[in-house]
C-alpha cells in the first residue's frame, strides 16, 4: 500500500500525501514521498514505530 514518508529526521509517515509538519524536523513543510515498502523499513532498512510518541 502507498504510504508518504519524510526523508527529514523526523521519520514522518502518513497515508495520504502532504507535507511534514513536525516542528523539529529540518524538512518541515516539504512534501513527503511516495513509499510502497510493505516491511515498514521504507528502503532504509530501520522499522519505524509509528506508536512511538515524543518525550519532551
């Protein structure tokens, strides 16, 4: 399934397309990119956890 992901530091991911909106990622307001990986790693090889939640 296509999903869009940030190529900034924030490993942003979304099911419909738009642009990164995480206020420390250097890549704010970029589009995200189109990503069709099924094993969540989205070609880099690193799994994202999308539960995983900002301790501030």
């Amino acid at each position: 399934m296509t999903h869009y992901i940030c190529a900034g530091t924030c490993g942003g991911v979304s099911d419909k397309p738009g642009s990164c909106q995480a206020e420390e990622c250097p890549l704010k307001g970029q589009e995200l990119e189109p990503c069709t990986c099924e094993d969540g790693r989205h070609g880099n090889g690193t799994p994202v956890d999308d539960d995983e939640e900002d301790e501030d």
